[in-house]
C-alpha cells in the first residue's frame, strides 16, 4: 500500500503522529480539536500542537495539489487567504480507490463561520459590515488576479476588526491566478457570488423554518453593489497637469484610507502634451497593518491597525514630542509602557476581552474617545479603563 507523502514547511510541526493511513473521517485522535466551522463539501478537522492549532481536509489528489499551489501563490501575493503549511497525499488503500490527499493549513485566529455572525436567522445589524467586508475581499482578490470560482458564505472566515467585519478566504480549490482579470471574469465570479449566496441565505430561512419570502435572498446582490464603486475607485485613471503633482499625493493618501497600498504609479503623457494619464497599481488591502507591523511588530487587522496607530500618534505627540529621538523610540516605548500592560490587563477580564485581546483594545479606545468628546477633554487610560470595564466592556456599535 505504501506510506502517505507528507511535505510540510519549515516552522510547523512534522504531523507524523497523525494516522494517515487512514480516512480523516475515521480519526480518533488527541489532538483533534473541537472548533466551530463552516459548512463544507469535504472533511475538515482541527489538530492542537505547541505550534499552534492546524486545520486539515482531505479531498481529492488533484484538488489538493491544485489548492496548496494557489494557497501559496496567494501568500506570496500577500493576499487575504489562509496560509497553507503542508500537502499529504495518502497512497491507494483499493485499486478503485480515489487517490486521497489533505491540505494543512494554519488556524486564523479569533476567526469565526458565518453562522457565529448571525443575529436569528439573518446578518441583523451586522449587514451592512458583511457588505462592505464581502465587497473589499472580493476587489482585493481580483486586483491581484485571483479568479475565485466559487465565492460564497462557507468559503470564508470572519473576524471582527475594530468596528467592522474582516473576511479571508479559506477555499481555493476552484481559484485561479491571472496576470490580471477581464470584466467577464470579474463579472463571472461576481454572479457566481450572488447566487451561492442566495442559496445559502435560502439554507438558512429553511433551518429556521422562515418563510422564504422573508429569506435575505438578495444580500449577494447587495455585495455586488457595493463592489463595482470600490472596484472603479481604485482602478481610475486621471488626467492631471504637469504641474499638479499635490493630485497624486491626494490620490495616494485617498487609496490608503481605504486601506490599499500603492505599488506602482504609471504617469504616460497625454496626447495634449501639456497633461498626463494617472493611473495606481494598487496592491493589498493592508496599507495600516504593514505599517503598525513595521513600526511596532503588533499583528492586527486593517481597522485594528488604523486605530492602534491613532493610539501610538496620540503617543508620540504627548509623551514623545520634546526630542526627535524620542520620536524615532516612540513606537517601542509605546509598546512596552502602554499597549503590552493593556494587553495583560484584557487578557484577566473574563469573556471576549480575553478571547481577542487585539480586537478588546480597540474597543476599550473607542469607549476612551466617547468619553473624552463627553468631557471635552481627554480622559486617562486608567480612569478610561475602570469605567470601560464597570460598563461591560462595550464595544463599537454595530451597523
């Protein structure tokens, strides 16, 4: 029968305990965790290791080659995905046996399913967070290229991000790469979207025995309506005067509120002479997480990030303000007087504060702006906390 083929990459563990020679369904194993998940076509477990926790799912040989390679390439591409981190294929048990394989891939922490979003049987005052969330995923993937074939609700993972929803994509078996998407493709993948998750809103009303009619069919069609004015937003091109060099930096900053980087600025004269064509290659949609990652070493999402650093700058122009060194040092004194004593305190609160500290921080700043625009004057962390804290620990407001 032979033994599986495992490739693992460097910094996991080897995975050489787990039984391959069996079918993932017929594992009864120690280290098989029991997370929330999505509904999927194959089976998929989770597995604790002092690494961290690991998902696995098995499905066909081809499918699984075909999803490790898209998985790395959308890595490479820093794309909103999970990271791949093994490929086992398991060798025939029959002679009409399908050939058998499993993508490993790493848990996303403090990420969640759809249906842990849900408020009864719909998106409730999350809704508009899930369009938005849906319709940035889905620009971010097709500037980079990537066809996804079978977007839909169970094929992405959801963590709260300070006061929105962020999404990753966690299915790629279907995905393709391209040096770049036409409309037919983008528009392909769009309708692809709308009527799967149609279906899965229609699920749903049938599970909780909600009359159809009342089903939230048309949310895809709603993603879509907001993804066509994002996508033109960052692909448009501008006519500018030579001598209007404050345009682009306007453009610039403007793609950067939204969130994306800019990698490339392509200026081509005009047929005029005296004006040239603007035009951004625009890359991921993680322009204010790079940058907390580089000047602090924090991982967080994009609107984590965004109001992280309004917390360091607030630092910086207080504390930090009387010496350029003392600027060039802030974001390491930031780290280590403020945010990682934070980070301990929310870790001893009970409950969400404790199961996503990143996410209690950037709760805990927004309940401290609230109360210093009641006082009119800034509040300290101490006195913000104790009230933050004595109040429940609320959060952003939803919607």
């Amino acid at each position: 029968m032979g033994t599986p083929q495992l490739v693992v990459r460097a910094g996991n563990p080897d995975f050489l305990d787990l039984p391959w020679d069996r079918s993932l369904a017929e594992w009864d194993h120690p280290r098989r965790l029991d997370l929330p998940k999505g509904i999927s076509r194959h089976e998929v477990h989770f597995f604790g290791y002092d690494e961290g926790i690991y998902a696995v799912k098995e499905l066909p040989r081809h499918l699984a080659r075909h999803e490790y390679a898209v998985l790395r390439q959308l890595e490479e591409m820093r794309a909103p995905a999970v990271q791949p981190v093994g490929l086992v294929e398991r060798p025939w048990r029959h002679p009409y046996e399908e050939a058998a394989a499993a993508v490993i891939t790493r848990y996303v922490e403090y990420s969640f399913s759809y249906r842990e979003l849900l408020s009864g049987w719909g998106f409730g005052d999350r809704r508009n967070q899930m369009l938005d969330a849906f319709a940035g995923l889905l620009v971010e993937l097709h500037l980079l290229g990537c066809h996804w074939g079978d977007c839909s609700l169970s094929n992405v993972l959801y963590r709260y991000d300070a006061g929105a929803v962020d999404m990753i994509m966690v299915d790629a078996e279907t995905a393709r790469i391209h040096p770049s998407l036409s409309d037919g493709q983008r528009q392909d993948d769009l309708q692809v979207m709308v009527e799967n998750v149609a279906g899965g809103m229609a699920d749903l009303a049938a599970e909780q025995g909600i009359d159809l009619d009342l089903a939230d069919l048309f949310l895809g069609e709603d993603i879509a309506a907001r993804y066509h004015p994002l996508w033109r937003e960052v692909t448009a091109e501008a006519f500018i005067g030579r001598d209007e060099q404050y345009r682009i930096t306007e453009q610039i900053n403007r793609l950067n509120e939204l969130g994306f980087e800019v990698d490339d600025l392509v200026l081509t004269p005009h047929a005029e002479g005296s004006r040239l064509r603007m035009r951004f290659k625009v890359a991921g949609r993680n322009f204010h997480s790079h940058h907390l990652r580089e000047l602090t070493g924090i991982e967080a999402a994009e609107n984590q990030a965004r109001q992280i650093l309004s917390d360091l700058r607030y630092y910086e122009a207080t504390v930090a303000r009387d010496s350029p060194a003392g600027k060039r040092l802030a974001p390491i004194r930031w780290r280590v007087e403020v945010f990682e004593p934070m980070l301990a305190r929310l870790r001893s609160l009970p409950d969400r504060a404790a199961r996503d500290p990143v996410q209690a921080y950037t709760d805990f700043l927004h309940h401290r702006y609230l109360l210093s625009v009641e006082a009119g004057s800034d509040i300290p962390n101490e006195e913000a906390f104790r009230r933050w804290a004595a109040a429940g620990q609320p959060g952003y407001p939803l919607g």
